[in-house]
C-alpha cells in the first residue's frame, strides 16, 4: 500500500492531457480534467468522519473554480480511484474547498490516512444544485439526517451568507446519536444569524444529552409553515426521504418544490459510463439534486 505521508504526483495527469471528445457542456464546464490539488488540512469531526480542506495547486484555476450549492467533485487518490464527493463549503470561498468525507471503503479510507500535503485529483464540479435562484424570497426548509449535513452545509452557507435574499430559514437536524454531529462548533453561528432557526435531534440522547430526542419528522411539528411560499431540501439516507417528504406534503408543500439529493456508484460522473443510471436517467448529470416528483417516479430510486 502506499503511504500518503509523502506528497506525491497525481498519476493520471498525462492521460487525460489529451482528453476525449466529450460533449459541448462538459467542456464548457471543464470537467474533461483533472485539477491537481493538496489537502491542506484535515479536521477530525466524529469517529467516521474527517472535514477536508484541498486546495487547487494552479492560483488561476483555483481561481476559475466555481460550483453551486449541491454539486459534486469526483476526488482521485492516485494509483486508489476516484469517489463522488459533494462540496461541503461555500461557494464564495475561493481559497480551498471544504469535502466533508465518511470513511466508507478504500479510497474513503486511504483518504482518512493522509495528512496535510498529500497531493490527489479533483474533477468537476458535476450534477444538479440545489434551486437556490428559485429559492429567493421564500421561506426555506433545510432538512439533513446524518452525513446529509455535508450536501446541505453549502446551501446552509448560502443561506446564511444571502439571508436578505430568503424570508424564513429552518434547518433541521437529526442523528442516531450526539456524537455523530457534524459541524456542531458551527450551530452557534447559524443561530446568531437573524432569522434563521437551527433545531437538532438525536434518535438516542443518553447520558448528558439535554436536548430532542427522536426522528427528524418530529421537528417539523412545531414550525409554522406556509406552504405555497416555502421551498424544501432533504439530504440523508433514502429511507428518510419517504418520511420526511411524506411529512412535508401532509403540511402543504408541493414535490416541485421539495428537493433531494440522490447517490449512486459512480464512475465518470458526467454521464459517459452508464454506472449510475436509473432507467434512462444519470443521477450524475441530471441529478445528483432532483425534485421530489422526478426522485419518487425514478424506479427504485427511492
Ligand atoms: C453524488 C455523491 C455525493 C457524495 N457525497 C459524499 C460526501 O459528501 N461525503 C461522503 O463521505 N460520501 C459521499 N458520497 C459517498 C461516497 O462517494 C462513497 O462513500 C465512496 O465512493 C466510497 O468509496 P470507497 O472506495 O471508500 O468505498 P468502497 O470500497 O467503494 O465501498 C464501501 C461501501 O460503501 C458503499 N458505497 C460506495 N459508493 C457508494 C455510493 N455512491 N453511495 C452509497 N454507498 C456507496 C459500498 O456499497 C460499500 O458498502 C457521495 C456519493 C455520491 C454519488
Ligand atoms: S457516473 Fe458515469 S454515467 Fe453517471
């Protein structure tokens, strides 16, 4: 196995100087190439989980890189492989790029050895966003079970960095438990933001726990909700969807307007490779992010 405590060069680079004749939209996107990148730092959040910073090593392309809230980059961790992330951060920060990452497998897992100054591929960014345009002037559900806090972090950030832009915003958290929190040194900072409620659930409170204990659905009890003026985002495990969203049309809200994010194996992630297709649909080019109506009548997709 290699050690990633040394920087080393991203493998792939010479093959893909010549790159195949992709369609006209992801050259436009420049998404046919590989970024090199270094990670700057790591932040260990739970057990499972670890905050990335990487950093684009060419200052005009770093510059360059622009996504939307909801996006996702493939990393590649050279002679490993490549896996989907989604951008965590805020699209205003063009300094580094915030990848909140669960060690999962292999290359998740490699990922979590590194240190500071190990060197990997980025592509991208890929996929659907999050409808923040459609969302202006209305009022904004921002739902998150579990890792589904890393998606939803960069609309939070967009949220919050454009408040005048949206009327109410609720974000709802839950977890199975208070120690798989992520980003709980942030809540403070969501909260402090005028008009905005943040509310946390643990399935599980135990010893010390003060605050809700039980599923997601529960918080959206006590929020007073217009429907007709309100937007919705769900990110966690599939099965939450149902619940969540069920919840949500029960109060009113149009499947057009509530929106989730999808994960399939990738491979390409833009639309080449045929991994992630559900039917004649590729949850990397048009999704990850779909609207509920689109997500519930997509095969087995839910
Ligand atoms: C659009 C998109 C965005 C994602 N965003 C994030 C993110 O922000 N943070 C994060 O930690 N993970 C995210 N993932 C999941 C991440 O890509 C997988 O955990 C990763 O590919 C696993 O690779 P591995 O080599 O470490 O594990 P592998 O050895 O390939 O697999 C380990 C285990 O994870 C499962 N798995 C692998 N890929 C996926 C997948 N795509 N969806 C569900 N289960 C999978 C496998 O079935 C297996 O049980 C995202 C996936 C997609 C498609
Ligand atoms: S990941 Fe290759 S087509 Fe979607």
């Amino acid at each position: 196995m290699k050690n990633l405590l040394l920087p080393y060069e991203v493998t792939k680079e010479a093959e893909m100087a010549e790159p195949l004749d992709f369609n006209r939209r992801s050259r436009l996107m420049n998404t046919h190439r590989v970024f090199k990148a270094e990670i700057s730092s790591i932040t260990q959040l739970t057990e499972k989980e670890k905050l990335f910073h990487i950093r684009i090593l060419d200052p005009a392309e770093r510059q360059r890189f622009t996504f939307l809230p909801g996006q996702f980059v493939m990393v590649e961790v050279p002679g490993y492989g490549e896996v989907p992330i989604s951008i965590a951060g805020s699209a205003s920060n063009r300094g580094f790029i915030e990848l909140c990452i669960r060690r999962a497998g292999m290359v998740t897992s490699v990922l979590h050895r590194a240190k500071a100054g190990a060197r990997v591929g980025l592509r991208g960014p890929f996929g659907t966003s999050f409808p923040v345009a459609m969302m202006k002037d209305h009022h904004v559900l921002l739902i998150a079970g579990g890792l589904g806090l890393a998606p939803l972090r960069s609309a939070i950030l967009h949220v919050t960095e454009n408040r005048s832009d949206f009327r109410n915003v609720h974000i709802l958290y839950g977890t199975k438990s208070p120690d798989q929190l992520l980003f709980d040194y942030q809540y403070e900072q969501w909260r402090r933001v005028d008009g905005v409620n943040l509310s946390i659930i643990v399935e599980e409170g135990g010893d010390g726990w003060t605050g809700e204990v039980g599923l997601v659905t529960r918080l959206l009890d006590r929020i007073p909700i217009e429907p007709d003026r309100t937007y919705a985002i769900v990110c966690g495990p599939p099965v939450m969807f149902k619940f969540v969203c069920n919840k949500l049309g029960e109060l009113g809200i149009p499947m057009r307007r509530m929106f989730v994010s999808l994960e399939r194996r990738m491979h390409c992630g833009m639309g080449k490779c045929c991994r992630c297709n559900i039917g004649s649909t590729f949850t990397c080019k048009d999704g990850p992010v779909f609207d509920y109506w689109t997500a519930i009548n997509l095969k087995e997709a839910i």
